[in-house]
C-alpha cells in the first residue's frame, strides 16, 4: 500500500509545494510509480476512522488486574 500521507509530505519538504493527496496519487499515476488501478482505489486516500467506528477519538480504560493473580504479596503475612 502506497503511504500519500509520507509522500506528500518528501515531497514539501524538498519542493516547499503543499500538494493534495489527490495530486499526489495522480502525479504518481501520471509518472508510473502507480498503476491505473493503484490509482483507482478509493482506499489509497486515508480519509479518518469515521466509517470504521462511531467517533474519531482515541481512549482506553485501565482495569484492575489483581484478581487475575493468584500469589501472596511479600508484603502479605503468611
């Protein structure tokens, strides 16, 4: 899979010119570095989470763990 994201921004860095990333993928077309079809694919422009999941948000929930342990503590009396 073809990163535009990485690309576009190799080639800001070297050029200074903030391309799209459809500009991108069609200069890659127009230069060979993609196929017609590489090119065609609606996948290859990272467009967010959204479809894939309900929010664009990252989160985590911490949960105890000590209940899947089953040791003495050295601070434990035996």
């Amino acid at each position: 899979m073809v990163n535009l994201i990485y690309i576009r921004a190799a080639i800001l860095q070297s050029t200074g010119v903030k391309l799209s990333l459809e500009q991108v993928r069609d200069y890659l077309h127009e230069e060979g570095l993609i196929t017609k079809k590489q090119a065609e694919n609606d996948d290859l422009i990272f467009r967010g989470y959204d479809e894939y999941y309900g929010f664009d948000e990252a989160s985590t929930t911490i949960e105890e763990a000590d209940h899947y342990i089953n040791r003495k503590r050295k601070d434990e009396e035996d």
